[in-house]
C-alpha cells in the first residue's frame, strides 16, 4: 500500500540553523499539508500546498518558514533559523483528489533545536 | 482555540469489550470528521471518517456516530483487541476538499488482555 514518507527520522539542529524537513507524499495525490506536534499538545496545522503554490497557512507559519515542491516527488518544509520552540514532531501529509479529506500522514520528522 | 476537544485523556477497555472515545467541537461550520490513530513515533493512521450529512458510518470494528445537534462524535470499537491500544485523535475540517484538519488532543486507550 503507498504511503508517505519523511526524511530523516530525526534531525538534531543548533539555534539558529536552517534545516530542510523532506517528505515524499503518495504519488498520484494532488493536495499537500505540514503539521507539526510539539510534545505533549496537540497536532496543528502549518502549511496546505497546491499546483505549486500555498494554498492557506496558520500563524505559526511565518517568514521563518518555507516550502516547495522542487520535482515531482519531493516537498520539503525550510526553516531558515531555527528557534528552540521549533521542537516539535513534524508530519507531512497528503491527499488524492480535495473531495473527501481523507489525508494521509508520513511517520514524521522529531526536529529538536539546542 | 480548543475548536475540537477530546475531554477524556485516558480509557482503559478490557479486550472483546467496547471502546467509546468521544469528541466535541464547538465550530458549526465544521462537516467532515475523521478519526485517526497513532503510535508513538509514528504518524496519524486513517481510521475512519464521516460526513455532516450523515449521522453514523460504519467500517468493520470502528463505528463513528455524529450527533450535529449536541456537537458531538463518538468512536466505538467492537469488539476491542489489545492491538488497539494508542492514541486516538479526532479531528475535523469545514468543507470538503482540501481543507486543514483541526485535531483533539486525543485519548490514549489501553486494551488489556
């Protein structure tokens, strides 16, 4: 059964580092999200990206964070300078067709900024 | 913004028994809930979802029921396997169609043997 997946499994950054968070998203799906969980809280929503351009971001998306999708396959999540609040588990998801909203989730990336 | 909230933290089921999570949502605009399962260090699981439309559906052990009125949505695991033991999330969108998910804070639900 396809799935999504992220690399890598986790990341350990500096403060102030930029980290590049990958994810493969199931391939014929055309509708694709970041989430992050910081530990112990609730899942939250980042980013919703489609044909190549954001489609809706949250609050906590600011300047600091980018994303892209540089081919077909890859779409990756930027953080320029990482902040230690930016410790978190990082998921990617995505979705067929925007009709059911069924979206389904990569295993994660643990980012922790020391 | 606690938009969707699971209000019970834990549930602790006795295997072949039944398994109620429930979640309440304060947000009338949203219509497409789903349930969702996770491991620890692993991502979300789809389970199950359903439709404002409806008001029950159903897949094998998992029934999802939506009361629209009260605001509410409940997941019953029939019979329970220690295998089901995770956390549950229950999350909802407005629309339908590439929309965010807005999550609870889910239950963690123990099935002992």
């Amino acid at each position: 059964e396809p799935e999504v997946t992220q690399t890598p499994s986790h990341q350990v950054t500096q403060m102030g580092q930029e980290v590049i968070l990958r994810c493969v998203p199931i391939s014929n799906h055309l509708y694709f999200y970041w989430y992050r969980q910081i530990l112990g809280q609730k899942v939250e929503f980042l980013v919703s990206f489609y044909n190549n351009e954001i489609s809706e971001k949250s609050e906590i998306f600011d300047d600091q964070f980018s994303v892209e999708r540089p081919d077909g396959s890859n779409f990756t999540l930027k953080i320029r300078s990482t902040k230690l609040e930016d410790s978190a588990m990082y998921f990617c998801a995505s979705e067929p067709s925007g009709i059911t909203d069924t979206q389904y989730f990569g295993p994660g990336t643990r980012l922790t900024v020391l | 913004d606690q938009q969707v909230k699971q209000n019970s933290p834990s549930l602790s089921v006795q295997e072949g028994r039944i398994s109620i999570l429930n979640c309440d949502y304060t947000n009338s605009m949203f219509d497409y809930f789903l349930w969702y399962k996770k491991y620890p260090a692993e991502g979300p699981t789809f389970l199950i979802s359903i439709s404002s439309i409806k008001d029950k559906n159903e897949d094998g052990r998992f029934t999802v029921f939506l009361n629209k009125s009260a605001k509410h949505l409940s997941l019953h695991i029939v019979p329970s396997q220690p295998g089901d033991s995770a956390v549950y999330f229950c999350a909802a969108s407005k629309n339908t169609g590439f929309q965010k998910l807005v999550f609870g804070t889910g239950t963690r639900l123990l099935v002992s043997p």
